[in-house]
C-alpha cells in the first residue's frame, strides 16, 4: 500500500506538471523553460543520489565512459521528447497534452518488437481501443488533425524511445546518476537553442519562478523520487497502470487551474484512450487468474 501510494503521487505531482508547463510559458519561450527546468531537475537529484551512496555504497555503477554514452544518448532524445511536449503546450490544452502523451505506455512495447521483446495481444487490443480514443480526442469531423495534438503524438514516439533506451542502460549504469547526466545534457541543449531563437532573460525566468520550481524541484526531483522509492515495492504491472493515471491529474490540472473544457466527444476519446493503456498493462491471462482466485 505503501509503495502504491508513493506512485500515485509521483503520478499526480507529472499529471499537475503539465499545469506548470503551460503557466511558465506565460513569461518565456518552451526552450528557455525546459532549459532551466531540466537544470533545476539535475540539481533536485543531489540529494537523493547523496543518499543512495551512502546506504550502497558499493553498488556496480558502470563505468565513466558507459554513463557519459548513456546520459548523452538518453539526453538528447530527452531533448526531442521534451520539446515536441513543450511547444505542442503552445496549441493544445495540458488535458489533451497530458493523454496523448500517454499513448508512450502503448508504444514502448510495440516498439520493443524491433527489439525483439515479447508482446502479449493485451497490448494491442489497448492499443486499438487507444488510437480510437486518440481519434474521437483530437481528429476533427474534416479528418484534419490539430497540429499541437500532432507535436504530442510525436512526443509520445519519442517518450517511448526514450523509455527503451533507460531499461537498456539502466542496467549497466546507476539509474539516478544516468537521470543527472541526461537532465544536464537535455537543459544544455535546450538552453543553446533558447540563445538563438528566443533571447532568454532572467527577468522573464524569475517572473516565472514558480512553475519553474515545480516543473524542476517538485515534478523531477520528488516525482522521480518517489518513482524509485514506489516502484521497489510494487508489482511491474500495478506501477504502470497507477503512473498511467498522470494523464487523469492532467486533464483535471487543467480543469481546475486552466479553465479548460472538454466536450462531450473528447471525454468519451480520452476514457478510451485511458482504457487502452490500462488494458495494455494487464495480461489477459494474469487478470483471468486474479478473477478465478478472487471467486475462490
């Protein structure tokens, strides 16, 4: 219960984050924003990696050469990730942002399939019910898509690789000393590109102190915390469907805080859309089980 209780807050502290990222903007350009967020995020993380030292301290932590790959790798897809989520903010509600983003939770074991990762037909049947729900969410009658939708669908690809690539290096190298790099190299590039296109300022930044906090203290450093903390002592397939829920604290962030709506049409794409990744997250197989045992 314990564990169960970390993600749900780790999932309503990254479904509130996207309240932020549209307040932020407010007072400076996406790339400025995700700069000094993800900054901050790499900053948030001293702590928690001061602690991990000291309770293992001998922990196998990969060599230089293999976090510096990893952080860079991971990081700039982070970057693209990141960015497609943060400017798509700029066309698109945190509500709608914040479900389409969960489509990554369908597309990382599809994905896998490259990878030659077994897949179970849970997943595709949610990822049917998913791109009906994406449909009814955010094509319009005229079969056109909205283009800050689009940059989110995009993002999801790009969240999903991103996914695959942590599960592939976070078992050569320190998970949370990986999250540091690749925050760092994910701020600095977003920063550089801030420098050239939107001429930064720390008056516009401090007018925006308070999303920036919460983007980068609250919603990396405790969130991630608490994912780690969470997802020891609980089962892989509850900890999926419970940080699935973000795109639920999105669309109510939204709601309350943003004054935003969602019409009848979007409400049914985004409960299919919920139901797809659910879906996705339990085998058939392990549900038929857990049914049988609760009837006994």
């Amino acid at each position: 219960m314990r564990s169960n209780i970390m993600l749900l807050l780790a999932a309503a502290i990254w479904g509130m984050g996207f309240v932020a990222q549209r307040l932020g903007m407010e007072h400076m350009g996406p790339y400025t924003f995700n700069g000094l967020r993800f900054l901050l995020g790499a900053l948030s993380l001293l702590p928690l990696l001061i602690w991990l030292k000291a309770r293992q301290p001998i922990a196998n932590n990969g060599t230089i050469k293999e976090l510096i790959a990893g952080g860079v790798i991971s990081g700039c897809i982070l970057f693209c990730a990141a960015s497609l989520q943060q400017v798509g903010l700029l066309y698109t509600t945190a509500a709608k942002a914040g479900f389409i983003t969960g489509l990554y939770i369908i597309l990382v074991p599809v994905l896998g399939l490259l990878l030659h990762h077994k897949t179970g037909i849970n997943t595709w049947v949610g990822a049917f019910i998913a791109v009906a729900g994406l449909y009814m969410l955010s094509v319009t009658d005229d079969f056109n898509i909205g283009y800050g939708d689009l940059l989110q669908v995009l993002g999801a690809l790009f969240w999903a690789i991103h996914l695959l690539l942590l599960d592939y290096y976070s078992n050569r190298v320190a998970p949370i000393r990986l999250a540091g790099v690749q925050f760092i190299v994910c701020g600095v590039l977003s920063i550089t590109i801030a420098f050239i296109i939107e001429m930064p300022s720390w008056g516009k930044a401090i007018l925006g102190w308070q999303a920036l906090l919460y983007a980068g203290l609250v919603s990396v450093g405790i969130g991630y915390t608490l994912q780690v903390l969470g997802q020891r002592g609980a089962h892989p397939a509850h900890a999926a469907i419970i940080l699935s829920l973000e795109t639920v604290f999105a669309a109510i962030g939204g709601i309350l805080f943003l004054g935003e709506t969602l019409d009848n049409r979007a409400i049914f794409g985004c409960s299919l859309m919920l139901a797809g990744m659910l879906i996705s997250q339990v085998r058939i197989r392990w549900w038929w089980k857990s049914r049988g045992n609760h009837g006994k």
